[in-house]
C-alpha cells in the first residue's frame, strides 16, 4: 500500500503540467507559475523543510548543517555550467526562452530530489499508519501541482521527447524514494535522511534567490506577483491542514 500511495503522490504533478497545457495565454500562466513556485517554495522552506531539517540534525553543529545547505547550493551552481541554452552573455536574468528553460532544469533537480526524500518520509509513515500516509501524501501531493506548472511552462519550447523524460523522473520521483525505502527501511538512520534534507533545503534556497527571485524582479508586475505568491502560500498552509 505504501508503494502504491507514493506512486498516486506523484501524479499529482501531472495536474499541474495539464492545466498548463490546457491553457491558452501561456505567458499569463507561465508568469503566475513562477510566482506560484516561488510562494510554494517560500513556504516549504520555512515551515516544512527547516523544522523536519532541524528534527533530524538534532545535536548536529551548525557548521556542520551549513555546509551541507552550501553543498546544496554549489551543486546547483556547477550545474549552471552544464545546463544548454542559458543565456549567461545576455541582460541579467533577461526573461528569454533559454532562461527559462534553465530554470526548469535546475527546479526539475531539486524537485526530483525533494520528492524522493518526501516518498521515502511517506511510505515510513504508511508503514506505521495507512491513514497518516494517505492524508501526509496528500498534502505533499498539493506541493506538487505548482511544480509541475512550473517545470510545464518552462521547459515548453524544449523537444517532446525530452519534456516526456523530464515529467517521467517528476512523476516517478515519491515512487522511487517509497521503493528506496521499501529495500532500505531497516538500516537508514535519521541522520542519513537529515542530510538529505540539508542537501535540498540547498538546493530549493538556489532557486528562490538565483533563479526566480530575479525573474519576478524582471517582469514588473508587483500585482500579479503577489497573487501567485499568496496562491503558492496558500496551497502549502491547506496542505499542512492535512498532516
């Protein structure tokens, strides 16, 4: 049940992507994306990431947690160099095709790897409580709508091939952390799991300040901005409803 509850968690990403598509105005949607996942991102950070962060590392030095958040950061900044089409000799953060392709990029990373920590948390969870799993999941689950319009409208004008690998890995990502789980369940720490979490606070901290923090900042458009953003809240204060 557990395997099955993660692999249903994943889909809610496809919800995401689908409204998107099923949209005419893309350039409406792909700017009140963005500051739907900046809001999302906003509020995972501070009331979801940092207390599980601080939980798991319990007695762990501060020095220590920071290099991890850092290692975090840096593994998203050396992906900037492999990352085709970002367009680092044009205006700063210039809201252009290639730019927003990478930012879909670097957020599919993060998400991916967020998402197969969330699995591994929930199939624990459903191991103890089929009831606690599914409510955690679904919670999780609404996490993940604005993700997938995020990486929807970003990677748009990417090959279809390669939209279709990049939706797989985000759908499959809370199967595959449930699967981890499912063979490893016994013998990982929470330790382990508090390193994870530090990794990819990292991570979601790179994107928030590097890549869709400028993006706002470049359109202008302080009132629609704010709307996405209070969406983005929103939709992780509902789901905290359910844990």
């Amino acid at each position: 049940m557990g395997l099955l509850i993660t692999f249903i968690l994943g889909l809610f990403f496809l919800v995401g992507v689908l409204f998107v598509h099923f949209q005419k105005n893309t350039k409406v949607i792909e700017f009140y994306s963005i500051s739907i996942a900046l809001g999302t991102m906003t509020a995972l950070v501070l009331f979801d990431l940092v207390p599980e962060m601080l939980e798991h590392m319990e007695g762990v030095s501060f020095i220590w947690i920071l290099f991890l958040i850092l290692l975090g950061i840096g593994i998203l900044k050396g992906l900037d160099h492999f990352v085709p089409d970002h367009d680092d000799h044009d205006a700063p953060h210039k809201c252009s095709e290639g730019n927003l392709i990478h930012i879909g990029i670097v957020s599919l990373v993060a998400i991916v790897l967020h998402n197969i920590i969330e699995g591994m948390a929930v199939y624990s969870l459903t191991i103890e409580s089929i009831k606690t799993g599914f409510l955690v999941a679904l919670g999780v689950g609404l996490h993940n709508i604005p993700m997938g319009m995020v990486i929807a409208t970003t990677m748009e004008h990417e090959p279809k091939k390669t939209k279709m690998i990049a939706y797989c890995f985000a759908v499959l990502s809370t199967f595959i952390g449930g699967l981890l789980m499912f063979f490893i369940h016994s013998i990982v720490s929470e330790f382990v799991i508090g390193l994870l979490i530090c990794i990819t606070l990292g991570m979601i901290l790179y994107i928030i300040l590097f890549e869709l923090i400028p993006h706002i900042l470049h359109a202008k458009e302080p009132k629609k901005f704010l709307i996405g953003f209070v969406i983005g809240m929103s939709v992780v204060f509902i789901s905290m409803l359910f844990e």
